[in-house]
C-alpha cells in the first residue's frame, strides 16, 4: 500500500471504491475510473466483478481489497471471501456484496458486521451514503456508472463518482 499521505499533520488515506463491474476484461474498466484510482491507496470491490481479468487488472493499479459476489465465476468464489474486514487509518471498514433485493439491504449488511465505522457493500446497484446507528453504509453503485472516493482522516468522508 502507498504510504499515508499527511495534510495539516493528520495521516489520511483515499480508497477508490467499485461494486457490481459486470465486466470480464480489466480493458473494460472505465478510463475515468482508472485516472482516479491512480491517485488512491487502496482500491475496494465489493463483488460482481464477474471475470478474474479484471481482479488482476485492478491490482495493476495498486493493493485491492475485494469480496465475491453473487455473480462472480467460479474462480472468484474460491479466490475471495464472502466479506471483509480491516483496519485503515484506526477505521474499522467492513465489506461484503450484499444480497436479496433492495429494501432492506442496508439492515442486511448492517447485521453482518458488530463493531465497524463503515460498511462498503454493491448488489443493489444503487449508489448510496447512509449513516445507520453512527456506521456509515457505503454503496458505490454499479462500476458502469459509478464509483465511490472514501477519505480515511479522523473522520471518514465519502463521494459517489458519476460516469
């Protein structure tokens, strides 16, 4: 991982965020997203790559953090986990796809993890900030369309990229 960057004496960090790419060559990947995750620490998927190219393509740009999802080959299903959790800048940071359909998946999520700060989760294919019980819900939105900027400072600040 690049190292933190500082600004006015605090480490901070930016996370390039992707969900639900739906794409089987790392050459799909937008080219807005590739100049803007070129800037970041750490890229997240959140699930649906769909073929391992783009995995592969992904860690090209920098160290990636990613889940399974719902859609993803079968390689993918036995390469990453169903979720994840680390620690970036003391920020507990849970990730995981997502599942059944849209009401109610920000609850879904929420139970899946106790003790986290944020959770970065797809499936719905709807962008999306929302803070429930002080934990900020994540949700990039579909890779074709969108795409998520976290900056990890003392608080966690989030941007949903339109394509």
């Amino acid at each position: 991982m690049n190292s933190p960057r500082l600004a006015s004496g605090n480490i901070f960090m930016r996370i390039g965020v992707l969900s639900d790419t739906h794409i089987h060559l790392a050459e799909e990947i937008s080219p807005e997203i590739v100049r803007a995750f070129a800037n970041v620490d750490l890229i997240v998927h959140a699930g649906d790559f769909v073929g391992s190219a783009v995995l592969e393509g992904l860690k090209q740009l920098g160290e990636v953090k990613a889940v399974r999802g719902n859609v993803d080959s079968m390689k993918l299903k036995s390469l990453l986990p169903d979720k994840e959790l680390l620690v970036v800048g003391g920020k507990k940071i849970g990730i995981t796809h997502g599942s059944g359909g849209p009401e109610g998946i920000e609850h879904r999520v929420r139970a899946l993890f106790e003790d986290v700060d944020i959770i970065i989760y797809g499936h719905s294919h709807m962008a999306k900030m929302k803070k429930i019980g002080g934990v900020l819900l994540f949700n990039p939105g579909p890779g074709y369309r969108s795409f998520g900027i976290l900056t990890v400072e003392e608080d966690i600040k989030g941007e949903i990229v339109r394509i």
